[in-house]
C-alpha cells in the first residue's frame, strides 16, 4: 500500500508515515468488519470489559510516547499534547464501565387495557454492529477515544477514519487495544483522504452507525448521502460568553485569556464571540489585553510555549485573513494577530458588528469577537444570533440572570462563571442548531452506539 509522510506543521520535519487507502481498502475493510461485529457482539460484557481496561492501563503506560505523537503532527504545545494523552486512559475505563451498565427497563404490560398478566415485556439493548467512527484533526487522540471506546465497551466493530493530517495517534490508539488483545478486524484504522474515501464509508448499507465530528460543511454532505442508518454529528460553533456588568472582571479574563486561545483556538468549544455589557467594556479591555499578550507561542517542543501552532500554514493564513477583513469592515485589532508560518499571535478584535462573518462565521483560530450588549436580553439575543449552538458562557452573580441565560440561550452547553471551554469526559456533550445532532460523552455515547429491542413473552392465562 502507498504510504505518505506526515509532517510537522511547525517545521514540515517528516514525523512517520501512514498508509493512503482507497476505495476497494474501504470495501475489504467493511467486509472484515462485519465478521469483527459477529464476533464481538457473541463476546461476554465482563471479557469486553477486561480488554478495555488492559487497553486503558497500556494508553496509561504509552502517555508520553503518545503525547509526543499529537505534538508532532498536530503542532499543539507538548504541555497541551501531554494534557490531551493523559485523559486517554480514563476515558477508555469509563467507557468500559458504561459498556457493562446495559439494563433495561420491565414493561408494565397489564396496565394496558386488555392485557391481563400472562405476558412479560422488557426491554433489551444490543450493538449497532459496524460503527464508522470519523474524526477531524484538532484532538486527535480525545475525538478517536470518544468514539471508539464506547462503541467497542458495547460489542460494536468499529471502522475509525482520522483525520489525514493526524493518522499516527489513532494508529498508536489502536495499537493499545490490539496489545490489550482486542480481536482482529474489531477495530480498523483506515488512512488516507476523507474526500476520496469518505463516501465508500457513509453510504455503505452494512454500516449501521456513522459517528461524525467536524465541520458542519462535511455533517451537511455525510447527512445527505448516508441513507437509513444512525448518525451522530458533532460539528462546528462560534461559541458566545456573555460578560454581564456584576461579573467578576479578573475571573472572567482569566478564563476568556484561557478559553478563546487554548489550541490554537481550534477547539470546537473555543471562545469566538465575547459578548460584554457596554457599562464595563473599558474595563473589561483594560484586564483582559495583559493576559492575552501573556501567552507564549510558537515551538511546540518548546515547555515555555503554552500554544503551538495552528494545523497548517494554509489554515494559519486563512485566520490572518479573516483577521484583517474584520478590521477592514470597522473593528479595531486590539493585540496579536501577526502570522510566522503556522503560528499566530493571540488577538483580541474589538468592535465587532455581531453581524459580520468574523462573528457569525467559524474562526477556528487564535482571536476572540468583541462586540457589547446593553443589558442580558441583547446580550442573549446576540448569543444566538449565529447559525451554531455547540457551546456558550454567562459570567454573573446575578442568580436570575444565571437561569434567565440557562434557559433562553439555544446551546448544547452552558456554562454559568466559565466560558465553554471546559468538559468532564462523562458528561453529555453536543450541539444544537448546526453544531449537529446526537450527543458524545461516554453514557450518552453508549446509548447512540447501541439500539432498542421490546421484547415480549406471550405466556397463557393460567
Ligand atoms: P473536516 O474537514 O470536516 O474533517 C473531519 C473529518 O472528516 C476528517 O477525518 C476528514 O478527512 C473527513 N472528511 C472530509 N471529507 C469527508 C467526506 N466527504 N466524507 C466523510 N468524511 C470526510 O473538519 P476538520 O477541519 O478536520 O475539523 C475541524 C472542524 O471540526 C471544526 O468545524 C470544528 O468545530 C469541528 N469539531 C467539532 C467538535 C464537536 O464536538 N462539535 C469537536 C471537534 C471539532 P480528511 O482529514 O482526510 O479531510
């Protein structure tokens, strides 16, 4: 099979290679697959369990090695790679767990009309049998182990297709379940370009599952060609934190200098959009500027960089472009915004017509939006003036506005005094509107990864 190099996006140094699979590699690996279902779903919940918590104690041993790997073809700091790596383990243990937690519900029969208590119905939960599990770039080994772990923990085979910049930490990933001696063909990576591969995987009618996290652009095509089957999609956002004028100012630039600029900014649940009450706006600049221009990026090797790079120099030049187009349309460039290859300074934009692309559009990038509201109502309105609902932050002390905001802003996550930025691997986690559809988090996760069944017992009346 053709191999091609991965490369760093900081230096292009070759980091390993990975196969480029094509259509007919698609089809033999549906084929072996379905016989890993078979095999898998026939396979008891307690030896299931043992092999992935074999695999977690190994994704525990090979952390390093493995954070050294999403660093290297990711361009993420080491710090944020080894912070990534690190949360391998549990979540594969959580997902083992879940996976053993399959009950069902007894059906009271006899209170329907009729029906007398000779029958006996219950509910009964099975694996969907092949999953395509389809991940993008930004965590490479978070995304793949949200995915996979799961499906696997309930008796699914699972097809996993990385993103094409980032095939190594998937294949160290699965490397940890084969050793931890998950049977052949129960789980398959396949390598190579989402657009040459992509629709062989999703519209194929021995796939049962297709879980998708992306952009929204790629969700729209896959929903559109893959026919009668599950679908989970976790797309894109541009994600809003509200300021009102009680908030806690040093609190909550603390964790807009964090939650705007972690990754690069390409995190799904970055802050895009900060949305701050017009009476403290000043104020608001004046604590937040220090904090921003204090993040060290740049070499990812490097421990006293916080931030690396972005996925590509492409993607780091598009964002400097989006960059200038804002100011070009009116808002002014606070700080940061200035481009060395991958690398972009972290920016602060001010001004921003809530209307323009560069709020409404997602950045994916190291800059937050700044745009004012005059009081909570405009605040909300604006928050869900965008075509996502991934994510979203109130900053108040204000218990009233707290649950006016929990209730009228139309996201999958709101966080009250932190910005979206944050996430407890067990808890349910999705968008709504065009952040997608279906939710991730290891129990949600188990519940999409396997279906239904009613049974019933028809005995005699006696
Ligand atoms: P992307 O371009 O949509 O790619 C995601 C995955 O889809 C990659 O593996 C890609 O393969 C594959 N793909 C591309 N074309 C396809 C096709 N026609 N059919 C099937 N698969 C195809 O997204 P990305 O740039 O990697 O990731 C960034 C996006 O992901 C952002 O929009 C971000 O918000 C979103 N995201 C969402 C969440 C969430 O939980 N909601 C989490 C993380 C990221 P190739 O790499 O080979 O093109």
């Amino acid at each position: 099979m053709k191999l091609e190099d991965i490369k760093s996006p900081f230096d292009g140094a070759i980091v390993g290679q990975a196969p480029v699979s094509t259509v007919p590699d698609v089809d033999r690996a549906i084929t072996q697959s379905e016989l890993g279902a078979d095999l898998w779903r026939h396979t008891p919940a307690h030896i299931r369990c043992a092999i992935l918590l074999k695999a977690a104690e190994l994704a525990d041993e090979r952390s390093e090695e493995i954070a050294h790997i999403i660093s290297g073809e990711n361009g993420k700091s080491l710090l944020e790679a080894r912070g990534e790596a690190s949360r391998s383990g549990e979540i594969i243990r959580l997902a083992a767990f879940e996976g053993s937690q399959l009950y069902g519900a007894t059906l009271p029969l006899d209170a329907n009309k009729g029906t007398g208590l000779e029958k006996i119905g219950f509910t009964l939960r099975q694996p969907v049998g092949v999953v395509v599990a389809i991940s993008p770039f930004n965590y490479p080994a978070l995304l793949v182990l949200h995915k996979i772990a799961p499906a696997l923990a309930v008796g699914n085979s699972v097809i996993l297709k990385p993103a094409q910049s980032t095939p190594l930490t998937a294949i160290a990933l699965a490397k940890c379940f084969s050793d931890a001696g998950l049977p052949e063909g129960v789980l398959q990576v396949i390598t190579g370009s989402g657009a040459t591969l992509g629709d062989a995987l999703v519209k194929d009618s021995r796939v049962r599952k297709i879980s998708f996290t992306g952009s929204t652009k790629t969700g729209t095509h896959i929903s559109g060609v893959a026919g009668i089957k599950k679908l989970s999609l976790e797309l894109g956002s541009s994600c809003p934190v509200i300021v009102m004028n009680d908030a806690d100012i040093e609190y909550a630039t603390d964790a807009i200098a964090l939650g705007g600029y972690i990754n690069a900014g390409q995190v799904c649940i970055s802050v895009q959009r900060v949305i701050v009450d017009e009476s403290i706006m000043g104020n608001f600049l004046d604590a937040l500027k220090p904090k921003v221009e204090a993040i060290k990026v740049g070499n990812p090797k490097d421990l006293e960089n916080k931030v690396g790079t972005l996925i590509s120099e492409n993607e780091a030049i598009r964002v400097e472009k989006s960059i200038s187009q804002a100011v070009s349309d009116g808002a002014t460039l606070l700080t940061g915004g200035s481009r060395d290859g991958a690398v972009i300074q972290p920016a602060i934009v001010c001004g921003v017509d809530p209307a323009s692309a560069f709020a409404q559009d997602e950045l994916f990038g190291p800059a937050i939006a700044v745009s004012s509201a005059s009081g909570i109502k405009e605040a909300i309105k604006l928050a869900n003036s965008t075509i996502y609902g991934l994510g979203a932050g109130v900053f108040t002390k204000n218990v009233d506005l707290a649950i006016q905001s929990a209730r009228e802003i139309d996201a999958g996550i709101i966080h009250i005094n932190w910005t979206p930025l944050w996430r407890a691997d067990l808890m349910p986690y999705g968008g709504l509107k065009s952040s997608g559809v279906g939710k991730e988090g290891v129990r949600s996760t188990v519940a999409e990864m396997t279906e239904e069944k009613t049974i019933i017992l028809h005995g005699r009346s006696w």
